[in-house]
C-alpha cells in the first residue's frame, strides 16, 4: 500500500446541456460545465482549452448544409 497518496473529494456545480462536436462529422453530445472552469465535452479541458476547441470549430453551434447529424443511444 502506498502511503503517499492523497484524495480530496468536494462537490462542484455545474450545467449540462446539448451541443456539437464535429469530429470528421458531426454528433450531438452532452457538454458540461462546471463552476471552476473546466469542460467537459467528449473529454475534459479547463476552459481556456475549451475556447481554442471553439476557434477551431471542433465544438459547434450548427451543422453545414446537407450534413447529417449522429445522434448514439436513440
């Protein structure tokens, strides 16, 4: 057993909500975000990370035309 190792456990608040992320294509997926800055959007990154996701439109707010939105797990 280990004894250097340490935990710390607290709750964070967050919000959820749908957006998409175009990853080759595009797919509906939940985000989240927490009140000490990090996101959580197929993976999680503080929200500086989380806004070069946005410059390079990896993380957007509407599909082009004649794509086809995924949607997993209907």
């Amino acid at each position: 057993m280990n004894k250097n190792n340490v935990y710390r456990n607290q709750k964070i608040e967050g919000r959820s909500f749908f957006g998409i992320i175009k990853n080759g294509n595009y797919f509906l997926s939940n985000l989240s975000v927490y009140e000490d800055g990090i996101v959580s959007a197929w993976f999680k990154s503080d929200i500086y990370q989380f806004e070069k996701e946005l410059k390079r439109k990896w993380v957007v707010s509407y599909i082009e035309n004649n794509e086809e939105l995924n949607i997993h797990g209907i």
